[in-house]
C-alpha cells in the first residue's frame, strides 16, 4: 500500500476533480507511476485485464534463449507460429495473419477492405470505431454505434443487431464483450455471421478474451463463410501483453486482398517463438483456468455480500455500477490501486468502473478497499 506522503502528494496533483481524466485504455502505468512518484513495480494494476499467473517458466526460458536470434530478420511470414494456432485450431496456416498484437489487424482490416459504413456496437472497445475513421477519412457517412442498454444487462439482441445491419460494409462484435463480459454463444454468432454473408458486410469477431469459453469459439467456420473474420489475441490470456502479438483468420478468397496492405516484420523474433511455446505449454493453460474460475467465484462472493452491482462475465474481467467512478479511481490510484474507469466508452457514463480478475492477496485488497469506498 502506498504511504500517506506519496497519497498526499498525489491529492495535490488532483485538486478538484476537474482535473482528472480517464485515460483511454487500462494498464497505463508508466503515466500514473511517474505521477506518484513510484516504481511501476509498486503499483497494483486492475485496469488490464492480464493473467495474474505472469509468464510462465517456458516461455521465459524460450526468451532468454532466443536473444542471441535477435540479430536476424523476423520471419516475415510468421511460418512457425502460423503453423502452430492452426494445429491448435485445426484450420488452414494459410488462412492466418499475424500481427504486433490483434490492434494491428484491427486497424489493417478496414484500410485493406475500405468499408464505407461501420456498424460498431457500444460500449465496446474503443478502437475498431477509431481504426474505421482513419480508413475511411474521405467518407461523410459516419461510423454508426449499435448500442447495448442496462436494462437487457448490455446483451446483444440478436435480430435487432441483424436488422441494424443492413446498409453496413463491415460490423465488429467483441466476444466476450469488453468492458461488460457479456458473452453470445457460438450458434448466436454463427447466425449473425451468416445474416452478414447474406448482406455481404464483412463481420469481424474479436475473440479477444474467448481462451476463456473456448467452446464458444467461431474460428473454425471461418472457412465456411468469405464475410467472417476472426482476431485473436494472446495478450490476455498468456500475459505476452509487452511481446505484442495477436493474429485474424480469414476466409482463403480474402487474405491476399488484406495481406497486400500489411507491413512486413511488424511480429519480432521474441514474440514468434515465445507465442509458439505458450500455445503448448497446457500445464500453463490448465493452471489459469483453475485459478481464474476459483478467483471468479471469490469476488462475485465479495460483490455480492458489498452489495455492489456487476455484470456476469464470460472473462476475466468484470463491469461494476458504482456512485461515482471518478472519485472512486482517484481514491484507490492514491493507494497504488488501479481500476478503469469506464465513463469515456460510449454507451457508459461516470457510473461504470472495470476491474481485472488477479491474484487472491490483490482480489482481497482491492474487494476490501470498495468495500470501505462504496459503504461511505
């Protein structure tokens, strides 16, 4: 926890709360660190969603032993690791792409398709809408939001999303959801992604966080369907978050018009082999869900008994309706805790706060510290 001087001086820094702002994404600690005055290492960091197990011991072994390799080209076409998802998939390695994390490709895909209408769901991450707009900076028709509501605890509905998007080139769907968590079931999405090949609008799903409802996965119809495109990322649940890498699938008549417009060795040496090595490490994979289900179960007790609001969540992430999200990310930043707050997502306001799942002595902190803050 932080001591009472560093918690003093960060008051100065925010009087009044007109001068605080959310930022934009979670896991910003260098900024916030610097604004303490603390190592990045003392802070406790809620708003990025990361497994909380770390690296694991093989993938830093295969890291240390590849810095030597650092004095080559990467590979260019991602050959090994391409091979690698798609025996874990059983897909085609000639239907992937793999970028410097799934943004890469989130911003690739509508520079190399040039969709003229966007149909973005909201709240929802906030970069397809922003990915859209610099791709399509010569076009009046504007990025539309399909909005979820509170009171349908911001799920999908499935014909009203379908019937939105008539007229669109290109729709995104996270799943799960990020910030809510809320998660549509694989025969949900097949069926909006067959209503999008109908329409002919390119239905990207961003499985961000689906390594944690593997099952729910599409990325195996893709194959089936020239308008469905899937983003991965490894991030999340492998914790590579620093390596930066993700990859998409796409059908076979669509990933040479998007490959043409991609940068090459954008995914460095490091990055290649260390995700190869996660994909197999199941003792790594296994742990993880074992720890974030036992961890789920420990804070929706603690939420409950708080009497603090929240959305089931399919990730390791949960969405929370608190009085005053501002205030309540600028009391626990003074202690060294981070949340985000969720305000600047459109469709949410000052009242939505989202935590990361993490380890039980820093759930059992941070439950203890909103328990106090939301009981005042």
């Amino acid at each position: 926890m932080i001591n009472e001087n560093i918690a003093a001086g960060n008051a100065k820094l925010h009087e009044g709360v007109l001068e605080y702002a959310p930022t934009e994404h979670g896991g910003n600690i260098y900024k916030i660190a610097g604004e303490l005055g603390l190592p990045e290492g003392r802070l406790i960091d809620f708003s990025a969603s990361i497994n909380p197990l770390g690296l694991s011991k093989k993938v830093k072994e295969t890291i240390r032993k590849g810095m030597d390799g650092l004095v080559n080209y990467p590979d260019p076409d991602t050959s090994m690791l391409r091979q690698k998802i798609a025996e874990c998939h059983d897909i085609d390695p000639d239907a992937i792409l793999c970028g410097n994390g799934s943004t890469e490709l989130i911003y690739l895909i509508p520079r190399a398709l040039k969709p003229e209408r966007a149909l973005i769901p909201a709240p929802t991450f906030s970069e397809y809408e922003r990915a859209c707009k610099i791709s399509r900076c010569e076009v009046t028709s504007p990025v539309q939001r399909y909005e979820f509501t509170e009171e349908n605890i911001f799920q999908i509905n499935i014909d009203s999303f379908i019937s939105a998007m008539q007229g669109f080139n290109m729709a995104f769907l996270c799943n799960p959801n990020n910030p809510t968590g809320a998660l549509l079931q694989r025969e949900e999405i097949l069926g909006i992604a067959e209503a999008a090949r109908k329409l002919r609008c390119y239905l990207v799903v961003d499985e961000a966080f689906i390594d944690f409802t593997p099952e729910e996965s599409v990325i195996q119809d893709v194959r089936d369907n020239p308008y469905l495109i899937v983003l991965r990322s490894m991030t999340k649940f492998h914790a590579l978050t620093g390596l930066r890498i993700g990859y998409a699938v796409f059908h076979e008549s669509l990933i040479g018009r998007v490959q043409d417009f991609k940068e090459p060795w954008t995914v460095n040496n490091l990055a290649q082999h260390a995700a190869v090595t996660a994909l197999d490490d199941m003792d790594y994979i296994d742990r993880t869900y074992r720890l974030i289900a036992r961890e789920k179960m420990y804070m929706e007790k603690c939420l409950y008994k708080c009497g603090i609001k929240f959305i089931p969540s399919a990730a390791n992430y949960y969405l929370l309706k608190v009085s005053d999200a501002g205030k309540l990310t600028v009391q626990l930043r003074n202690k060294g805790i981070l949340i985000r707050d969720c305000s600047n997502f459109s469709g949410l306001n000052n009242s939505y706060i989202r935590i990361a799942v993490k380890s039980r002595k820093h759930n059992e902190m941070l439950m203890k510290e909103l328990s106090e803050s939301c009981s005042v």
